[in-house]
C-alpha cells in the first residue's frame, strides 16, 4: 500500500495527515494543495497501482459480477469511498479521533496505541493526545456517512 500511495503521491501531490490502515479499509485525512480537489483521481489510482501489485504478487481478488467484468474493474477493493470536506477544527478533530479509534471499533486492539499501521503513536507523541486516551469511544455516530 505504502508504495501505491508514494507514487501516485509524486505525480499528484498531497500531504497524509492522519491514517490508519486495518485489514479489510483503510480511513485516511489528506491535506491537497491549494486549489486541487481531485480527491478521487488520487484514490482511484492509488486503487489501481496497488491492485497491479498486489495481484502480480500472487492477491487474489474476490469474485467479479458482471458489472465489474464489464468495467474492467478487479474485485480487489470496494466500489465506493466516503468523502468528507474538513469544515472546522472541531470537525478535523473528530475525523482525526475517528480515525485513531477505529481498530478498536473493528475489536483488533483494546487501544489505539496498540495498532502499528496508525498515525496514533506519532500525535500522542507530539502531546496531541494524553496517555490512556482511547479508552471509551470518541466519536459516537460518527461512522454514519450522513452524520452531520
């Protein structure tokens, strides 16, 4: 994944700010260059880069209905993503917790700081976090994609 990410973000710029990578989604917060808001050319091509790789290296996909067979589309990733436009820092910090929180949503950790594929260790390093946080949801209801 990391090497998909790298090389689309040579050719389209942006900056991660926050991810963690489980194993059947990924969540992620991009900042994207001034006046670029081509969000789903990146995670299109991400998409793709990675499923190249991934499939020559012995993946398998799942299987394909005929719509995919049509579009050309592997059954490697979901069809669709959620995007959400950051409005405040209020709303960037509960992406952000979100984010940090889900492994232990999904039950693969008791606490984010025992997931390695997340940003979490790298905030709680720089004091954005205080020790223990994690132990209680801290977005409930955000995961629902017409939370407002």
């Amino acid at each position: 994944m990391r090497q998909a990410i790298e090389t689309i973000k040579a050719r389209y710029p942006f900056t991660a700010f926050a991810s963690v990578l489980l194993p059947d989604h990924l969540h992620t917060v991009w900042i994207l260059p001034p006046g670029d808001s081509a969000y789903s050319r990146r995670w299109r091509r991400i998409k793709e880069e990675f499923t190249q790789h991934f499939l020559a290296a012995g993946g398998l996909e799942g299987p394909r209905c005929g719509s995919r067979v049509r579009h050309g589309e592997r059954a490697v990733w979901q069809r669709r993503f959620w995007e959400h436009t950051i409005r405040d820092g209020d709303d960037l910090r509960r992406c952000v917790d979100y984010i940090h929180w889900n492994p232990v949503k999904h039950g693969y950790v008791t606490r984010p700081g025992d997931w390695q594929w997340s940003t979490f260790a790298r905030f709680a390093a720089s004091g954005d976090y205080p020790t223990g946080w994690g132990d209680a949801d801290p977005t409930p209801g955000f995961d629902d994609p017409e939370w407002e």
